[in-house]
C-alpha cells in the first residue's frame, strides 16, 4: 500500500486502504496521523471522502478523543449532509461510530442519533440486496440506540418473511436484532446469552472486519456486564493476540479483577492506560481507568 500511495499518492482507495492496515495492526495513532495529513484537499464529492472520514473518526474514537471523533464526523461522515457514494457508508458508518462510542461509556442520549435513525428508516429500502444483511444489523443499532419499537417491530416482521434462498443472512440478522435490543434496553443477561452462538456467525453480515467490529464489540460488552467473565476473557485474549487496542486491554483488566486476578489486571490497565494517553481530559476512558485503579487494591 506504501508503493501504491507513492505512485498514486492522491488515490482514496489506496488511502482506504492503508487505513485498513493501521486498524488492523493496532495502531490507530498512526492511522489517524495519515489521515488527519492526507484528508485535507480531497474533494467531497469522492467515492472514498466519506468512508475515509469515517475510519479517521473510528481511530479517533479508539484513541478516546471523541471530541475530535466528533468534529471529523460533523465534517465527513454525518448522513444530515447529503454525500456521494452508497448510504451503507454514511448511514452504516454513522451507526457504527455512535454505537462503539456508547459501548466506550457515552450516553445515547448525548449522541445524535435522531438524524441517523431517520436516514437509515427512510433509505434502507433502496439499498441493493448485496448490502441488505449489514445494513440490516445497523438498523437493528439505530432502532435499539434510540428505543424505536415500532422500527424495531417493522424490521423483525421484515426478516421474518425473508425468502431464505434470496437472504439466507437474515436467519443471523434477526437475532442479532433482538440482542442489540435487549443490550440497549439494559437486559445484558439477554443479549449475551443470544450473542454467544451467534458470535460465530457474524462475517455472514458481510463488510470489514472493523465494519463488523461495531457487533463483535457487543458481544465482548454483553458478556462483561451479564458477569460472564470467562467468555469475555476468552474472546478477549483471541482478539488481543490479533492486535492491541486500549478497550480491549481494559475488558480484560475488567473480567479479571472480577475474577481476583489483581496483578494481571493491573497489567491490562497499564496497557490501556498507554493506548488512552491522548484521550479526552473528561472522558468515560479516563474515568473508567481511574474507577478500575481505584478498584484493583480493594479486589
């Protein structure tokens, strides 16, 4: 991807993809470095202007700078605005970034959801089958972030009829739905307990791995808070030994300090605490290391 820049230095999908290989690698300070020096100048109008948008404001996110996450959001991703390309990227993204910043510990309803809801509700319909099963699973997101039951309703009646030879995805869509809605409601009891066999299951949504990481990211959360902490360390230790990233480290400090491993956990909370060394002064990551720290000498 560095040969392919240097020979198309202005190319969005070269661009798009070397963001890809700063997410999975694990470092989303260099991701955002590149972006944040090669967005300026790249027309609106660029299939790639809002999808690149998108990954700076995921690296900012994972970096705990949601202010920021935010503002490059407002600028590029923000479906409010009309934008080139297909919906999946401004509507899918915008349910991908305010969902993960819920499960970072900010509120629903300090995020602007409302828009989101009502773009994904209104263009859903025109998005070609190829896209349907992710798209599907962000509109399970939107309706579940700002308890929309008639939305909800609507679209499980909608899988419910789907032709399985047409969409056989929407046999791991509809459950999906059901658990982010219980997960948004607060019953992570439920939600884990429907995402354990589904986990599995979610590549068939179809996208990225960090498109779909906005779902296995909830399946990690639900386990947490339903007290399922083996689970959660299992699947935790799985993705940290593809790549480190700061959320993950402190789930896992998380899971074992309930389970009274105070050293390893400190060690965990080291590790997330470096991740979220820029991260914003009044944010749920700092508050969240500081309560686990707080924690650890009483555990």
């Amino acid at each position: 991807m560095q040969r392919a820049l240097t020979g198309r230095p202005r190319s969005g999908a070269a661009a798009h993809t070397y963001a890809h290989v700063h997410y999975e690698t694990g470092d989303p300070a260099g991701g955002a470095a590149f972006l944040d020096a090669w967005l300026p100048g790249y027309p609106a109008d660029a299939g790639f202007f809002v999808h690149n948008h998108w990954h700076l404001a995921v690296f900012e996110l994972q970096r705990g700078r949601f202010e920021r996450a935010l503002e490059v959001y407002r600028a590029g991703v923000d479906p409010q605005t009309p934008r080139a390309g297909s919906p999946l990227l401004s509507g899918g993204g915008a349910v991908a970034l305010l969902w993960r910043a819920q499960l970072a510990g900010h509120p629903a309803a300090d995020l602007p959801w409302g828009p989101v809801r009502d773009f994904v509700a209104r263009t859903g319909p025109r998005l070609p089958a190829a896209f349907r099963a992710l798209w599907d699973g962000y509109e399970a997101a939107a309706y579940a972030a700002t308890g929309d039951a008639e939305g909800h309703a609507s679209l499980q009646a909608r899988l419910a009829a789907a032709d399985p030879s047409s969409y056989p995805a929407a046999a791991v869509v509809a459950p999906l739905a059901r658990a982010l809605w219980a997960f948004a409601r607060g019953d992570a009891a439920a939600a884990a307990a429907l995402l354990e066999p589904l986990a599995p299951k979610l590549v068939r949504l179809g996208g990225s791995n960090e498109q779909r990481d906005t779902f296995d990211d909830t399946v990690v959360a639900a386990a947490l808070r339903a007290g399922r902490y083996p689970d959660a360390e299992a699947r935790l230790r799985r993705r940290l030994a593809r790549r480190p990233a700061a959320q993950d480290s402190l789930w896992l400090a998380e899971a074992l300090a309930a389970t009274g491993r105070r050293g390893e956990a400190g060690a965990h909370l080291d590790r997330a605490r470096a991740g979220w060394e820029a991260a914003d002064a009044g944010g749920p990551e700092r508050a969240a290391l500081a309560r686990l720290a707080g924690a650890l000498p009483l555990a």
